[in-house]
C-alpha cells in the first residue's frame, strides 16, 4: 500500500471512514508523517455537541440532522447500541444536545 502511495494523489476510503470514523485514527497513526494522539471519543461528541449548539444558535439549525453523521463514532464498543438509540430517538429532537449527550451516557 505505501508503494502504492506514492503514485498517486489519494485514495478512495469508501463507506468504512463514514460508517467507523474511528478507523481513520489508524490511518493517521500508519501514514500520517507527524503522529499526533488522537482526541478521544468523547472530546469529538462534545466537539460534536459544541458545533451543534453554535449552528443552532447561528442559523436555527436542528441538531439530529448533524447528530447522525457521529453515528459511527462508537462501533464496536460496550454499549454503542444504546448509545446510537438515544442520539437517533427522535422523542428527544426538541431536547437540547448537551442533555442528549448526557442521556446517552445514562447520566441524565
């Protein structure tokens, strides 16, 4: 794959980037000239949430369009079920992301 790289301008993920974003830190760690550490999961689902808020706030924009887009976020984990089913509960789209969040995390 790397000799690969090096012929060509980039490459196609596919719907594995979309469907686990989490793999990409591993691209990263593997191609990536400066190894950075990855923020964790939960510092992007409040980086998440923070964009949410600010879109809402600067365009009346809802959050559940957003929120599903970070679906993938935790595949593969303990719990990601559960934690998919609240984000996309749509009993809750008038609720504010940061209580969704909490919700989630089964702190609320």
């Amino acid at each position: 794959l790397q000799q690969h790289l090096a012929q060509v301008d980039g490459v196609m993920l596919g719907r594995e980037a979309y469907h686990n974003p989490w793999w990409l830190t591993q691209w990263d760690a593997e191609f990536d000239r400066a190894v950075n550490t990855p923020p964790s999961r939960e510092c992007v689902e409040q980086q998440m949430v923070a964009y949410m808020q600010r879109e809402q706030a600067a365009h009346g924009t809802p959050w559940p369009p957003i929120a599903r887009h970070m679906l993938g976020l935790r595949h593969g984990l303990p719990g990601s079920r559960r934690w998919r089913q609240v984000w996309s509960d749509h009993k809750l789209k008038t609720c504010p992301p940061e209580q969704v969040m909490a919700l989630a995390h089964g702190q609320a």
